[in-house]
C-alpha cells in the first residue's frame, strides 16, 4: 500500500500540469501569432482546457483566475489528504 501512495499525487499534478501548459500556450501565441505549433496545441490539443475555463466568461477574460482556482482546489485536496493519513497513523489514548 505505501508503493500506491505517490501515484496518487499524479493525477493532480497532471491537471496542473495540463491547465500550467494552457495558460503559457495562449501566452506564448499572443507573443507569437504567426506560429503554426502554437495554433495547433491551442485550437486542438488545449481546447478542452478552454472550455472549462469558459464557465465564468465575463468575470476574468484571461481565465487566469479559474486556472488558480483549479490549482488551489487540487492543493486543497492534497493538503486534506495529508492530514487523513496522519490522522489515521495517531495512536488512540
């Protein structure tokens, strides 16, 4: 069981990961417009980031906030889950 426990790190961190690449991705296009990679990993490859990050259009056009708020859920998450297992190795008294 404790080989398991840092596998289940890496799905959260993929998310980060994937949302971290996103974000960079739109950035790197508006310093890049003429680039035919970028166009490609922003209009096929990130495209469901985009429509997660379209839920709350019109309060953050940059998404960077929706994009720090997955981070912030995924660390939360973490954080809980740390404090579970050493909750549940405490000796009872």
């Amino acid at each position: 069981m404790a080989t398991r426990e840092p596998k289940l790190l890496l799905g959260p961190l993929v998310v980060v990961a994937v949302v971290a690449s996103a974000q960079c991705g739109a950035y790197a296009l508006d310093a890049w417009p003429r680039s035919m990679v970028l166009w490609y990993l922003n209009l096929e490859v990130f495209r469901p980031v985009h429509y997660s990050l379209f839920m709350a259009d019109g309060v953050d056009p940059t998404g960077v906030s929706q994009a720090f708020g997955v981070v912030r859920a995924q660390f939360a998450q973490t954080i809980f889950h740390l404090y579970l297992r050493q909750e549940k190795n405490k000796p009872i008294m």
